[in-house]
C-alpha cells in the first residue's frame, strides 16, 4: 500500500498549481513560438511551397519580399524554406540530446545519491570530473572521436549534458531519501528497490522538467554551433547552424546570416523563458 497520497505526487502538484497560475504573456508568445517551430518539424512541406535543395538562379540573392520571406541565397533557394525544413533536424537532435542527458544522468545521480557509500563517491567524482570539462568542449571531443554528422552532434551534446541531470538528480536523490515518508515506507516493510522506484524516483524528478526543457534550448545551441563550425552534415543540409555558416560568406546579403540565426535565438529564447516559468511552479 502506498504511503503517498496522490495528491502529494508531483505530478498531482504541479498540476494544481498550473491551474492557479497565471501565464505571463511572455509565456503565452513562447509556447507560441515553440509550437511554430514544432509544427516545421512535424510537417515541413504545409508551412513552405519551395524546395529548399533546388534553387533558381535566375532569382540567386534576392532580399525578403512577399515571395520570399527570409530572401534567396547564392543559388536562388528559398531562405524561408530551408530554415522550415532544417527544424526537423535542429529539434529531433535536440530532442535526442536531452534524452540521453536524462537517461544517462538520471540513472547515475538515481544510484548515487540512494545507495550512498563507496558508490556516491566513485559516481561524484566521476561527475565532477565530467563538469570541469566545458560542455562545448566535450561535445567537439565526443563528435570527433564518432564522425561528422548531426546525429552524431546530437549523441555528443547530449554526453556533454549528462553531468548535470546527475548533479541534479543526485541532490534531488539525497533530499527525498531523507524524509519521513520514506522512513514509514522501510518501517512498514516496504524492500529497498520498491522504495526506490515507487518512492524516491517519482519525488526527485520534479526538478528534472525544467531542466529538461532548459537543456532542450541549450542542446539546440549547441548543435547550431556544431553546425556551424562543420560537424553536422554537409550541404545541401539545411541545418540552422549550417545556414548561418553559409551565410557569413555572403556578408553583402546579410539576410541570409539573420534570417536562420533570428529563428535560432528566438527559439532558444523562448525554451529558456518556459524553463524558467516552470520551476516558478515546482
């Protein structure tokens, strides 16, 4: 029998309290935002008419006009249709990234933190030797060492995410394992392993959203700067942080550095400005 209540879940909370909590308008404009940009991921060709590999050359380098919104590049592609159709590929690799951060991370500051011991000390060590490597730093090593390509980007970033969700996790682990509630479970007999997974877990990750969805824009910057420096695919990909690669050759034209990076910060911005009204609620 459970010794939680269900409306002492975390879940259960965090509903409560977003239903008794006004949503700034800042918020409003960025879940907005968010879903545009999720919906270019989903279906890329209902949001763009043009192709975004083949181009006109006779329409090469135009500026941002009624048919082309973001302008044409340097061989009379789209702007707008290549920053539409390069979401998918931002976003499913962010979305990868913050996965593995999550699984990874999680697990290692789940046991850490609940086992404690000799074990607590192996893991933290390892975590603090993973935090003192900066995180663009490692994600570069990891996607050297496996190839050039944005799932590869993706894989590397979220890597270079693990430490923290363990950090996080661990501290979350630690707290919970200490109240009174978990105490009655080992005194009603409950077994160590169900006191974990029905307890401790559920408890803990209530600090894991927030964090999630503020790694979320953090990986998607990240990726964009792999991008950019040429660790994701090659053209005629139109990764976001390809484009702005591209682009910064073409400075005379300078839609084309502004249009993909506008996007970029605009989404970024938005992720973190969610991030940050959630854990208003926890």
């Amino acid at each position: 029998m459970s010794l939680v209540s269900p409306s002492s879940l975390p879940g259960a909370r965090v509903a409560g309290r977003l239903t008794g909590l006004r949503m700034p308008v800042t918020v409003a404009i960025s879940f907005l935002i968010v879903a545009i940009v999720i919906a270019w991921s989903l279906a890329p060709d209902a949001f763009a008419d043009h192709s975004p590999i083949a181009g006109v050359t006779a329409d090469k380098l135009l500026g941002p006009s009624l048919a082309h919104w973001f302008g044409t590049d340097h061989l009379g592609r789209d702007v707008y249709t290549r920053v539409v159709y390069g979401t998918a590929s931002s976003v499913s690799s962010a979305l990868i990234a913050v996965v593995i951060g999550v699984i990874l991370g999680g697990f290692i500051g789940l046991v850490s933190g609940f086992l404690g011991g000799w074990v607590d000390v192996v893991l933290a060590r390892l975590v603090d030797v993973l935090l003192a490597i900066p995180k663009f730093l490692l994600a570069v090593i990891v996607v050297t060492a496996i190839g050039f390509e944005t799932i590869n980007a993706a894989i590397a970033t979220g890597v270079s995410a693990v430490a923290i969700f363990a950090r996080v996790t661990r501290a979350e682990v630690i707290k919970t394992r200490q109240a009174t509630f978990v105490e009655a479970a080992y005194l009603s007999g409950g077994s160590r392993w169900f006191i974990l997974w029905h307890h401790v877990l559920p408890n803990a990750s209530r600090s894991v959203l927030p964090l999630a969805v503020l790694q979320f824009g953090e990986s998607i910057l990240v990726i964009a700067s792999l991008a950019f420096l040429g660790y994701g695919d090659p053209p005629p990909a139109s990764d976001w942080g390809l484009l702005i690669s591209i682009g910064k050759d073409y400075l005379k034209w300078p839609w084309l550095v502004y249009a993909p990076a506008l996007v970029t910060i605009l989404t970024v911005l938005s992720v973190n400005r969610i991030s940050r009204w959630l854990r208003k609620t926890d």
